[in-house]
C-alpha cells in the first residue's frame, strides 16, 4: 500500500470545479472537520496521580501513522492490552491468560509493548508484571534482568523495546528484542536507572542515579556505554522524557530550586528551555526538528502549554478559556495536542485540543459534554484520546471513559482517492473524489453528499468488472458512506 498523505487529495477548488464544469455553492453551517470514533470502553485505576500534566489520563494510548492504536481496554471485566485498526479492536489478551494487560506503546509495523501480570513468576500476592511484545498475533515475555518484574515503555520500528527490569537487587533500564536476551543498559555510576523512549537507532533516553547519589538524563546507544547528559547550568538533577532520530533528548531538571524543561542535543551542553515566566516547567515530547512541548507556569502563576522551537523563545499555547492546559505530544508537522480547562454551559471541563498555525481548537467538544483528554498525535494528523464518563480525582485516580479516535475528514478523502487511483474505472472514480472534495472544501454540504453518493453508485455498478474486485468495490463503497456518516448527510 503507498503511504498515506494529507491535503493532495483536496486539489484545489477551481481546477476541480473547472475540469468537472460545475459550480459550488457554500452552505451557512461549516461542515464537521474530523470523524470522531469511540472505540473501546475502559474502568481503570491509576493509583496516586496528581493534577494537569500527570502520567494518569494523559498517557492512555499510543498511535502510528496507520492509524493503529494501542492501550487499555475492559474485556470481559478485567483491563487488557487491545490494538484498535479500521474499526476493529482486538484483545491481546495476557502472558498467562488470566489478570491484567495494558499497550505502552505500538510501532509502524503494528507491534506492541507493553506489561502483562505473570502470576506464575513470584510468589502469591506479590508485585509480578512482566514486559512483552506482541508481533504476528502472539505476545511474548521479554523476561527480567533477574529479578521479578519488567515492564516496557517504548518500541522502534525495529522492534526493539526499552522498559525497566528488576535485577537481583536494584532496578535498570533495558533494551529487548523477542529474539535476544534482555540488555542490562546499567546506571551511570549509581544504583538504579530507568527508561522512558528509544528512537530508531535503538538510542535509549531515561534517568539513572549517579556515583554522586544525582539522578541525572541519560542516552544510551547500541554498543556504548550510557552517557550522562548531565544538567543545565545551574542544575543538580534531570530526567530524560523522549529522544527523537537525531537523538535529541528533552524531558525535565533540578536548576536552583525549581524544575525546568530542557533539550539535550549531541555535542552540545544541555539547553535550558526556561519558562513562560513563572517558576517551573516540564516536557513531554520532542519531535523530529526538536520541537519540544510541555507544561509552563506563567507570571501569574498559570499553567500553559508550551512548545519551544530550536533557536526561538518558548511560545505560550494558551487555553481553552480557563486557567489551565498542558500539551502531551506534537507530530512532524508541529501540530500539537494536550488537554485544557475550558468553560463551558455544564461548568468547567477538561477538553482535548489540537494546536496548529497558531490557533489552540477544543476537539474534546465536538462530540461530548463532559472530559476529554488528548494522549497522542501522529503525522497524518490523527489524535487518540478519553472521553471520561466518570472520574474521582486524587489521591487515588480512578476513571471509567472511552477511548476516542478523532481523524481529519481531509484524511479519509485523500485515502479513498488513494485506493480509486490504478484501479479499473479509477480515472472516473478519482474524478468524483475531487470533486467531492472540493465541495467540502467549499463548505457545500449537500453538494458533498450528492457527489460521494455518485462515487458509490457508480463502484456498485462497476463492481466485479474492470479489475475492481467485489471486496474492493465493498470497502470503497464503505469509506466513502463512512465520510458521509461523518459529514452528517442525510440517510448516511
């Protein structure tokens, strides 16, 4: 299959319009932007979590460029590891098939890491979860590094996974691959270390105790020694969050009493990203440029979003109107989500938003009165969140909600003019599609609507023929009634 784009398939207006002879006519109410799927249903307790930017809500589920998401979801009244793809969620099931299961983190080839219970491996009553991978409809346990517990956290498109293990006395970050012994990545002179992400080079960022008794960021690449980041100037502690391809590291660190977002760069001393003017702040993510976002407070003791481009101050996101708001992650193209207080006619409510050219959108209400939150982003512009059907706050996190699934309708149209391209009748069948598209660009609904029903039609009538196969008639016929469902035409 070729990779999936945004935006080509939405040529423009008039030269659509102008090959097609036709004309359009804007409707008064903008048509919905995203297809908005509630995928699977999870209750689900997070322990000990506190307040806006916590590893609680916003850090649910993962998504690759596919579209394929990975998490946690309630079967059969026990919280399993599922995998969610074109409208199908599967249960991944346990190591030992009983207890519970949950996906850290899924690669573009549709692998999965994460932690499973392992009952069989300690002794009744203790702690005994264990880090696999699922591949090829089978999750295999990474092992330990001699103690009794291990649990992932991330995966390459490698299939490399890093996590952290027990060892005979202390904990360390690992890479696994299902083929390989667990890798003790070891500490940087201390007695402990764990990992947060590893890129594609299997470059493995996290924090680990120092001789000195710090705890210091560190990248540890294939086949060398773990590197110590070290501080910002100022500094005495830092933990690494995320690396990206360059092996840029960001995540937070200890400086003169408060906690500062930083970027880590190879060769260079590690770059204090300071604050939005107020005490503290902390990174999430980085992306492939060094795009960095996270949480800041302001000069009035407010806490912001934050994304902090290479060689430019850090930019303040905003809000949805209240006093909050933090970003989890951020894709190729610099678009950011995260979650925000908003105001709205029920009261205040925690809304997932995407950020992009300048402009922070509430997604979290296009569908739901209550809580959203936006775990993640990919390069295609999908976002994968909660939807919170009820939630008792801290010391003890418990929520029950729905994994959400927000895709841009621009994306749905460029895939069904992608699958009409090469095809039989795929000339007149790409044809509609632009058209189609067009109007929706116009915002013509009605317009939209009649043109996807002459796509359909037309692939019913040419089904079996021309080498368009029934099963391919059947899935385009289903893409583009899925637009119309999305768009809000009548009938579907």
């Amino acid at each position: 299959m070729r990779q999936r784009i945004v935006a080509p398939a939405a040529v423009s207006l008039c030269a659509a319009l102008t090959f097609a002879g036709l004309s359009v006519t804007a409707t008064a109410a903008e048509l919905p932007k995203y297809q908005i799927l509630q995928f699977c249903h999870m209750s689900h307790w997070f322990g000990p979590v506190v307040g806006p930017g916590s590893s609680g809500l916003d850090s649910v589920y993962s998504i690759n460029d596919a579209g394929e998401v990975t998490g946690s979801c309630t079967f059969s009244g026990e919280w399993h590891a599922m995998i969610y793809s074109r409208g199908v969620t599967r249960d991944l099931g346990t190591l030992e098939g009983v207890g519970w299961s949950w996906g850290a983190d899924i690669n573009g080839s549709g692998q999965v890491a994460g932690g499973s219970a392992a009952p069989s491996t300690v002794p009744p009553g203790e702690y005994g979860d264990r880090a696999f991978i699922y591949s090829g409809g089978q999750m295999t346990d990474l092992g330990t590094l001699g103690g009794r517990y291990s649990t992932a956290k991330a995966i390459n498109d490698a299939g490399q996974v890093t996590g952290d293990a027990e060892t005979a006395t202390d904990q360390h970050a690992f890479r696994a691959t299902p083929d390989q012994p667990m890798e003790d990545l070891g500490t940087l002179g201390g007695v402990e270390s764990g990992a947060a992400d590893i890129n594609a080079a299997g470059q493995v960022t996290g924090s680990s105790r120092t001789a000195s008794g710090w705890t210091h960021a560190f990248r540890a690449a294939p086949g060398q020694p773990m590197e110590d980041l070290g501080v910002p100037a100022g500094g005495s502690s830092s933990w690494g969050r995320a690396i990206n391809d360059a092996g840029q590291v960001t995540g937070v660190a200890w400086v003169m009493g408060n906690l500062h977002a930083f970027r880590a760069t190879p060769g260079q001393p590690m770059e204090d990203l300071g604050t939005l003017g107020g005490a503290d702040s902390g990174a999430y993510a980085i992306s492939g440029s060094g795009q960095v976002v996270g949480i800041s407070h302001t000069a009035t003791g407010a806490s912001h979003a934050f994304r902090a481009t290479p060689g430019q101050p850090m930019e303040d996101l905003g809000t949805l109107g209240g006093t909050w708001s933090y970003a989890t992650n951020i894709n190729a193209a610099g678009q950011v989500v995260g979650t925000s207080e908003a105001i709205t006619p029920s009261g205040f409510q925690s809304h997932a938003f995407l950020y992009d050219n300048g402009v922070m959108v509430d997604i979290g209400k296009l569908a739901f009165d209550g809580n959203t939150f936006a775990n993640d982003i990919n390069d295609v512009g999908q976002v994968v969140g909660l939807h919170v059907v009820r939630w008792t706050g801290p010391p003890d996190e418990w929520f029950e909600g729905d994994a959400v699934l927000w895709t841009p309708i621009s994306l749905l149209f460029s895939r069904l003019l992608d699958d009409v391209t090469g095809v039989g009748p795929g000339k007149s069948l790409a044809q509609k599609v632009r058209i189609a598209t067009a109007y929706y660009d116009a915002n013509d609904g009605p317009a939209t609507c009649a043109m996807l029903r002459a796509f359909g039609n037309e692939v019913k009538a040419q089904s079996g023929k021309k080498k368009l196969s029934r099963d391919l008639a059947q899935q385009l016929m289903n893409d583009a009634r899925t637009i119309r469902v999305a768009i809000g035409c009548k009938g579907g």
